[in-house]
C-alpha cells in the first residue's frame, strides 16, 4: 500500500487509536487479513468469521512486525478502533484509490469473470505497472484488499467485481470508482439466487451505470454478441464500445478457428489496425475473453500488434481454470474444476471435444450448483451435450445433480459403458485409476463445493508430467 500514517488511517476510517504511542507511525507493508501474511509495516485487519475471530491474532501479528490492527474493538496492542471493519476497509480503499492516479478498470459478467481479468494484466503489464485481483476475490472484502495493495508505481488498477443480488456491484463501485467498465455476459450462473437472467443482467449493468461520463473518460466495454449486455449501453453516460464477433463489434475476431490442440486462432481487428493470435489457453470460449481483453488495451492506447503478441504469449495465471497436465504415458488431464455453470460447462466440453480428436475422451463432471429451477434442465442437457460431442465416457460424480447428468446422457443415446454415475470422488478416482489408458483425455468439472479438483490432482500425482498452461 501507499504509505500511510496511523494518524491519516484513523481519520479516513472514522476510528479511534488505542494504545499507540505513535501515530505518525507509517504503514508500509500490506494491507491483510490472513495473520499468516503479516510482514513488517503491515495493516492487520481483524474480521470475526464463523469459527476464527481475527481479533484473537492481534497480539501475535504486532510481534511479527504489523504496525497496527484494524480492529471493532480494544485488543490490547496497537489499534484503529472503528464500529465496522468492512465498512473502514472500503473506506480506506477508496481514499487509497483516489490518492494513486491509476486508471482503474473494472469487469463483471456471468462467466470468464477471471480469465479474462488475467488477460487482461497481462496485456496491460506490457504497458505499465500493473495491480490485478489474486484469484477470484472480487467481493466486498477481496476487492479493497487487491486496491490497497497498489503503490505508488501502479499505474493500472484490474478490479473483478462479482455479484449475488441486486446492489452488490453498486457497493463495490462505490469503493473504488472505474474509468473502464467491461461486461462480459449475462448467464445463468447463481440464476437460483437472482431469480432470472434478467434480474442478473440488472445487476450486473450497475458497473456501467457507476461509470464516469464519456466527456470525463468513462468507456463501458460491452459484448455485442449478447443481447441483455448490449443493452446495457442505454444505461451508461460513458462512451460505449462492443467486443465480438459480430461485424458491428469495435474490436472483433475474424477467421476464428480451433487448433487440434485445443487452442483458438483468430484474426484481430481494432479501430487501429489487424494483427494475428495464437492462443496459448484451451478452448474457443477464450476468443470473447481475449476480445474483451483486446479492447480494454486498445482504449489505454496499446497498438493491435502489441495486444496480438501478448494474447499469443498470455498464459493462465489462477489454479484448475483449464490447467492442462500431460502425463509420461500420454494421458492428458484437463483440470476446469474451480467452478462450473452451464455456460463454461458447454465451453469445456467442446474444448476437451477438439483437443481428443482421435482419441478417448472422458468427462469427469459433478453439480453445477446455485441453478435454482433450473438444476434439473441445466444438467440434464450438459449430460445431452456430452453425447452429441462424442465424448467417450462421462463420469457424472455426486448425488442427485449428478445423476441427472446420466440421465441426460442416457436419454440422448448413451448406453452400457459409456456413461456411469458414481457417488463422490474416490469413487471417480478409482474407476479412472482402472480403466484409463495411453493416450485418453481427461476433463474434470464441476462447481467448487464439489472438489473436484481432488480426482485432477490424483491422476497426476507421482507421475512427472509438466504441466502445458498454468
């Protein structure tokens, strides 16, 4: 973080110092939250969570070096005393942001939330100083934290913001304002909570309405190959520009193709010019992240050959998003299985469709969960998918949303062995165990809570494959 007083924080969180004998003391390390990621200089902020109490690691952060804690109440060492913590933390995040300078831009959508915010960094660390969102921590918490790591040097603030009702990225706007807002999609993922994609695409336009007008700089970024997202421009002051394939698209691909490998080629046209992509990552799916990329680069003044060259070199920066293993005996292991919705759902299986040509394929998948009314109808065409792909075995693991997959599979004209249903993960590692053989290819899918991750992670332990994209 940008060094702060004490003194300063107090002020800017409304809060009280106990038992600090010197408030011009500087914080210059980061901003935490996890007492495991103290480091000298450090800010702890102490949240009460269900079973851990932050408060109760106050002592022990102070002696590894924390300048102080942000703390509800007293704790005996030195301490910001505020009536909210997550309400202070926003605060001081959005002081944080307006001292920088930084440009900051923002992107939400249903699906490829993540991916494309990786991307994204890394085209634009080609170009400046750049800070990102670790991972997937884009709520109310994870998104202040990521803006307070910024320095002095950033000049590129990359904030995914995500969302499970009406408001959410209202809130998160608010804490740290974007000049670019992206909207990727509007799906069905966490339907069952918002009750429709319609009432998603609302919350989801809340980025582009927070966004400055277009004679102060604002640029919404929007899909224009999706209907409810293209729409969204009515909702916006800032300039509008489209990503896509769609011929009326800003920023477009052209003569997309999928290598045997699995891997996306397109041409690229900008408002400046056209250059080729070779994608590194897995499946077609990418070339609307990679657009999307495209275009917040283009508008922070990156040529189309400097875009180009970075997609074609960018890699995957966050675990089991189509983490891609190739054993010594030729087994190839697809680990998508950080989380699932119907719509990457598709976009993996006709990734492992393109990357098993004349090969065994298997399909590992389990609950895509938050569907509401829709679960049954979701899952069942996934397990139809998986057959009009050709997909050579599906492994459908859990209870009952994973049967539903084998129903759907069954229905569509998978019999006999092609299709199996198993009840958790042991279970699917021990069938894979027996029955894979050189050369076959491997997906596993399925939404977090599933863990997943377990079966990808036992087919390659103890062999000394490398994995291709990380």
């Amino acid at each position: 973080m940008i060094a702060l007083s004490l003194a300063e924080i107090a002020s800017v969180v409304g809060g009280q110092t106990h038992d600090i004998p010197d408030p011009s003391v500087q914080v210059t390390g980061r901003v935490v939250r996890d007492s495991r990621e103290v480091e000298p200089g450090s800010l702890f902020v102490a949240f009460v969570g269900e079973r851990v109490d932050g408060h109760d690691f106050a002592a022990s952060v102070v002696e590894a070096g924390a300048a102080a804690v942000l703390a509800s109440r007293p704790v005996g060492v030195p301490a910001i005393v505020v009536d909210d913590v997550q309400t202070a933390l926003g605060a001081l995040a959005r002081h944080v942001v307006e001292r920088l300078g930084a440009t900051l831009v923002a992107l939400t959508g249903s699906a490829g939330k993540t991916s494309t915010k990786d991307l994204i960094a890394q085209v634009l660390q080609r170009k400046a100083p750049t800070v990102f969102t670790p991972g997937s921590l884009n709520n109310e918490i994870g998104l202040p934290l990521t803006a307070l790591s910024a320095t002095e040097e950033t000049r590129f603030l990359v904030l995914e913001m995500g969302a499970r009702g009406i408001g959410h990225i209202r809130y998160l706007t608010g804490l740290t304002p974007p000049k670019v807002g992206l909207v990727l999609n509007v799906g069905t993922a966490h339907i069952g909570e918002f009750g429709g994609r319609e009432q998603i695409a609302q919350a989801k336009g809340e980025l582009v309405e927070g966004l400055p007008p277009a004679d102060a700089g604002g640029v919404a970024i929007l899909n224009a190959d999706d209907p409810l997202v293209r729409a969204m421009a009515s909702r916006t002051k800032a300039r509008v520009i489209l990503f896509g394939e769609s011929g009326e698209a800003d920023v477009r691909a052209e003569n997309v193709t999928l290598m045997e490998s699995g891997q996306p080629a397109f041409r690229l046209h900008t408002p400046s010019g056209c250059s080729d992509v070779t994608m590194r990552l897995y499946g077609e799916h990418h070339v609307s992240n990679a657009l999307a990329a495209a275009a917040v680069a283009h508008e922070l003044g990156m040529s189309a050959d400097e875009i180009a060259t970075a997609l074609s070199e960018a890699g995957s920066l966050s675990r089991w998003r189509m983490e891609v293993t190739e054993r010594p005996d030729g087994v190839t292991v697809v680990n998508d299985a950080y989380n699932a919705n119907p719509e990457s759902m598709r976009a993996a299986l006709r990734a492992l469709a393109a990357m098993g040509k004349g090969r065994r394929t298997w399909a590992v998948l389990g609950q895509m969960a938050e569907l509401g009314d829709e679960a049954l109808a979701e899952h069942d065409a996934v397990g139809r998918l998986a057959v009009r792909l050709n997909v050579g075995k599906l492994v459908a693991v859990g209870g009952r949303e994973a049967s539903w997959l084998q129903l759907g599979a069954y229905n569509e004209g998978s019999w006999g062995e092609e299709s199996v249903h198993v009840s958790d993960t042991q279970a699917a590692i021990d069938l894979l165990r027996s029955q894979l053989r050189p050369g076959d290819v491997v997906l596993v899918k399925a939404s977090r809570s599933v863990g997943l991750e377990r079966v990808a992670e036992a087919l390659v332990e103890g062999t000394e494959g490398e994995v291709a994209v990380r």
